[in-house]
C-alpha cells in the first residue's frame, strides 16, 4: 500500500502471511519498493484523467441557457423569475405530457 503522506505498507505474504513485518522502510526492499513505486506511476499516466495543454476556443454556454423561442420543452419564463415558485408548475403540464 502506497501512501503519499502516510505510513506505506509493503509485506512478503509468504514469509509474514498475517502481514505483522512491514518492509517498506528496510534497505534490502528498496529494489523492490522502487520497481513497485515505478509500476504505480506507469499505471497512473497511462489512466489518468490529463487536463488537455491546449486550451478549448468555444465559450461555455450561457447560464441560464437560452431558451429558443417555441421550445415545447421549456417552462414558461415566469418560473424563471426570482418571485415564482417552481413547485407552483405542473412540468408534466408544461411539457405537454398530460392536459390540466
């Protein structure tokens, strides 16, 4: 177990089976520790999420988002107002999905 900050775990289960030795801090798993530490690093570049170097153009969206003029899906622009209160609306109503 590999703890950045932290007390890290190394262990040989055959030798020490109910893991009572911990070996991380001997000199003579520094071979290993190091090979192991190595894999771990390999294995996190290669499945990482990597924030991409070049920057993306397109603007975000707006917020709220616009809403095309005729949208069938959209509530009516009184829910968006700070005074109204969105539990006052029927979505299934607004949406056309049943009839009042």
């Amino acid at each position: 177990v590999y703890r950045a900050s932290g007390i890290s775990e190394l262990y040989d289960l055959k030798a020490d089976s109910r893991e009572l030795n911990n070996l991380f801090t001997e000199p003579s798993a520094a071979n290993l520790r190091s090979e192991l530490q190595s894999s771990l690093l390999d294995w996190y570049v290669q499945t990482a999420d990597v924030t991409p170097s070049a920057l993306d153009t397109r603007s975000p969206p707006s917020f709220p988002h616009p809403v095309e003029p005729g949208d069938p899906w959209a509530a009516p622009l009184e829910i968006h107002s700070q005074s109204a209160d969105p539990h006052s609306f029927d979505y299934m109503e607004v949406n056309g999905v049943i009839e009042a």
